[in-house]
C-alpha cells in the first residue's frame, strides 16, 4: 500500500530524506571556528583557522568604512 497522505507528505521526516546533506548544514557552525569581534559584540564562524587575523582586519575596514559613509557632513 502506498502512503500518500496528506500527513504523510507533511511530516518532517518525509521531507528531510529529499533534502542534499549539505542544504541541511546550512547555517551549522559544527566545524567551524568563533572569532570574537567588537569586545564581544559579534562572533563570526570561518572555516579557516588561519585566516583569522585577515577576518578581524576585513572587519575593521568595513567597520570604519560604515562610519564614514554614514557621518554626518560639515557644511563648509
């Protein structure tokens, strides 16, 4: 007999056999490193250890970058 209910399409477990593995760790950070950034403000997970000291540095530029484009201008 073939099960082909409603229910039976709509449970999770159903659904979950279809997806690809790595549309399912999509957001994991199950091998991932933390950085602490902003005195503990934001956490970034890369998957390079490495590369950390270039994450903190891309950091800090687009962090100065927002506050300039975003200051208020001077009228002169």
């Amino acid at each position: 007999m073939k099960k082909d209910t409603l229910e039976y399409r709509m449970m999770l477990e159903h659904n979950r056999l279809k997806i690809p593995d790595s549309k399912l760790l999509t957001g994991s950070t199950k091998g991932k490193f933390p950085v602490v950034l902003d005195g503990g403000r934001t956490t970034i997970f890369i998957s390079d250890e490495s590369k950390e000291s270039e994450t903190r540095e891309k950091y800090e530029l687009r962090k100065d970058n927002r506050v300039n484009f975003y200051a208020k201008k001077t009228k002169s």
